[in-house]
C-alpha cells in the first residue's frame, strides 16, 4: 500500500534538517522509506541512512542546493499522474529538473522511469 504521508513527513524532515544546516536529520522507520531513501542515494541527494531501532539516521549531502527547491506534489488528498510520453517530453528539454514517481515498478526517478518506459503518480520534484 501507497504511504504518502510517511514520504511527505520524511521530505519536510530533511527539508527542516537542510535548512538548519545540519549534517543529519532522524524519522520513524518504515519499510517503505528504504527504497525511498535508496533513491536519494542514486541521485546523490543524501549521503548514507542508518537504521537504529525504531527510527531512520539520514546523512545530508549539504553541498547540493536541492532540497530548499523541492516540492511535494501529490498529497493524500490530490494525486497527480504522468504518463510516459509527457514525462519524457518534460524531461527532454529541463535537464535540471528530478521527478520521483511512485510507478507499477516501485518508486524511481525520472530517468528510470524513461528507462522503463512507464509513467506514474508524481510525488516530488527537485528544480536545480
């Protein structure tokens, strides 16, 4: 099942942390944060995530401006989709732009998203 709230609180915790200019930030774990965090790795958008008991230890990459730009998109209340063909004409001519998307396959980034050629349900966006 779908867990957005776990993915907005998670966001909003590492925007306050970034801001703040602290080197980590913690959340409740969640099974389902894992491949979420996995997917800020790929990006490079934090360091490393540690698990410790019932919460998350989450090293920022605080030399990125990323997370002061990032937007929540779809919230409990309104979702927001894309398909395939829109997200590869957005991605096409806006390189600086990062969409995570909950898809059929999991959550991915735009580029593997493209890779897999499928769309889905928009959760963040990062404007570089």
């Amino acid at each position: 099942m779908f867990q957005s709230n776990k993915y907005i609180n998670t966001l909003n915790s590492i925007k306050v942390a970034y801001n703040n200019r602290l080197r980590k930030t913690a959340v409740p774990y969640n099974k389902h944060l894992i491949i979420l965090l996995n997917r800020f790795i790929d990006i490079s958008y934090i360091q490393s995530y540690e698990i410790r008991g019932t919460y998350i230890l989450i090293t920022l990459n605080n030399q990125l401006n990323c997370w002061s730009s990032a937007k929540i998109i779809s919230t409990t209340a309104k979702k927001y989709y894309i398909s395939y063909k829109k997200l590869y004409l957005l991605t096409r001519y806006d390189f600086s732009t990062v969409i995570i998307l909950h898809t059929s396959q999991g959550i991915l980034t735009s580029q593997q998203a493209i890779a897999n050629k499928i769309g889905g349900q928009i959760l963040f966006v990062f404007f570089l």
